[in-house]
C-alpha cells in the first residue's frame, strides 16, 4: 500500500537527513566513529582475498591504465619535475641533522656491496675500451718524455752538448730510428693492451671488493654524499627532460602493471596474505597493526578535514538525495 504523501515525508526526511550529515563538526565525529568501528573489526572480515585480487585486476586492465594512471601519474610527475627545475634549495637542506647521521652510518658500513653488480658494471666491453685509450695515452705520454731518441736527457740532449759536431747525419739517423720505432711501437702497444686492459677491469673489480670496507673507501662514499648535499636541486634534476620524464614515467608504469599480473607475483601475493590471516584474522585491525609497529592513533580530525569537501559534494548530490528518499519511501510504505 502507498501512503498518499509518502514521497513528499521521505523527501522532507531524505533532505533533513542530508543537511544533518554536511555539517563539518558531526562529520568529524561520524568519521572517528567508523574509524574506531573499522580498528575494532577482526581483520578477517576487512581482508578478503578474492576481492582484493578482483580489485588489483580491475586496476591494472587495459582501460585503466591508459585512460587513469598513465595519464594522472604523468601529469604529477612533470609538474614536480617542472618545480624541481627552478628550486635552488640544495639538497642538504631538505636532510635533518638525525638522517643525515643514519645516512653516515649507511655509507661508511663495510658491508652491503653488491659484488655481482660491480663486476658486470666494470667487466663491459665498454668498460674495457676506456681503459685501454686511457692507459695507452698514459704509455704514448711516457713514451714522448722519457724515450731516449726524443727525451731532453737523452740522445738529443747529448747531441746539444757535443755542438756542431755531433749534428749532421749522425742527427738524421737518429731521427729516422726515432721514427721506425714509433712506428713499430704503437701497434705492440695497441696488441699488448688489447689482452691487459680486460685484465685490468676484472683486476680493478677484485679491488674494488676487496677493499670496499677501506678508510679510503669509506672517506670517498662519505665525500659523494657531502658533495650531494651541497647541490641544488635544480642542477640535480637539470639533465632530465621533459621526454625523458615521460619515457621513464611511462616504463614505470609497464613494469609494476606487468609485475602485478605475473602469476608468479600473485602466488606470492597470495600467500602472504592468506599466512597473515591465518595468523591474525581473529584479531582486531587495532591489534594488528600494533604488532606490526603501527602504534600511533590515526588522527581523525585531519582525515575529516581533509575528506570533508568531497562529503559535502556527495551529501548535497541529487544522487545521494534520489537514493535516500527511495529508502525512506520504502521504509515508510513497509
């Protein structure tokens, strides 16, 4: 049966109702009331697998990738960037005096190389070639000094000294010996490195970890983060374009939607939730977050203050009032 005003009494209800949530202080307490009412909750009845799984396959489809977080990532990525490049604060002024400390204790710890990573870094094909120029640039210089056909204290040198007598040919054979064993000097050179250089590298790579732990080792980490802390962020994001940004952006994105879907990736996924719940499900939220170091009561007023806006958006839709008036007309009706 339907009540003749019915639908005027749940409007009536429905907007009274709605102007009673929208006030900001009763929506500060409802907001602690549900966030007490969710601590309380066994965190079984929060956690469930399937949906959970549903919704990080709904987040990572096609759809939502390209039509959400490729393009709202990108946008917060290049205006912090765009920020980034006219900020002249150096980086050690955004670094507290306790982190700066922790970071001391990081750098100059014995421990923690990667010894893998350092030699297929050094041990590159590329890595060789630079050495190998280096050194024979080290070896031609040598070679033009301390050569006794062209060295001042050599052959030269000697022949200045006897005067017009020692010049002539005697002068001019030296020259044309000089050059045949340039000559001949720089291809033995060029063969010699070719084999030492890729020695070097991985010579270079046993030295690095063996004496990761050194003073020396220590002093050049700790000299890096020093010269990091007086950069400005600005010279320290100068190099990053625009494209650049959104090439990395952009492969970031790939990586973690792939990650996520990898079936390898949701066997462990799920089994690290479900061992939670095996371990904790019976517990309340608060509890469970307490033994994990979360000991800190959310602050209620901040989370409110801060979803408030978007409340009162919702509370004053005619959306949330069409819907309300439906309930309250069926309750009226029952």
């Amino acid at each position: 049966m339907t009540l003749p005003d019915a639908d005027a009494l749940a409007e009536k209800q429905a907007r009274f109702v709605l102007e009673r949530l929208a006030d900001e202080e009763a929506f500060k307490k409802d907001v602690k009331s549900a966030i007490d009412a969710v601590l309380a909750t066994p965190l079984a009845e929060l956690l469930d697998l399937g949906r959970l799984e549903a919704t990080i396959d709904a987040a990572i489809h096609a759809e939502q990738i390209e039509g959400a977080a490729r393009p709202v990532g990108r946008v917060i990525q290049l205006a912090v960037l765009r920020a980034a490049r006219q900020d002249t604060t150096k980086l050690g002024a955004l670094v507290p005096e306790k982190a700066r400390k922790k970071i001391e204790q990081l750098v100059t710890r014995s421990k923690g190389i990667n010894e893998k990573l350092i030699r297929q870094l050094l041990e590159q094909e590329a890595m060789e070639e630079t050495l190998r120029d280096v050194i024979f640039d080290a070896l031609k210089e040598f070679n033009e000094k301390f050569n006794p056909f062209v060295a001042e204290w050599g052959l030269p040198g000697i022949m200045k000294k006897l005067g017009p007598f020692g010049l002539g040919p005697l002068t001019k054979s030296i020259q044309n010996v000089s050059a045949e064993f340039d000559r001949r000097l720089e291809p033995e050179m060029r063969k010699f490195l070719q084999g030492f250089s890729r020695r070097a590298v991985r010579r270079m790579g046993d030295l690095v970890v063996q004496n990761s732990g050194d003073p020396k080792f220590m002093a050049l980490r700790k000299s890096m983060v020093a010269w990091l802390y007086e950069q400005e962020v600005r010279e320290l994001v100068g190099g990053v374009d625009d494209e650049t940004a959104s090439a990395w952006h952009d492969v970031g994105v790939d990586v973690a939607a792939h990650a996520l879907a990898v079936e390898s990736t949701k066997a462990q996924r799920k089994k690290a939730i479900e061992a939670l719940l095996r371990e904790h499900g019976r517990e309340p939220l608060r509890r469970v977050l307490e033994k994990y170091g979360l000991k800190a009561a959310p602050d209620t007023d901040a989370i409110a203050r801060a979803a408030f806006p978007a409340a009162r958006a919702f509370f004053a839709s005619d959306a949330a009032r069409t819907r309300l008036s439906a309930l309250l007309r069926e309750s009226l009706e029952a």
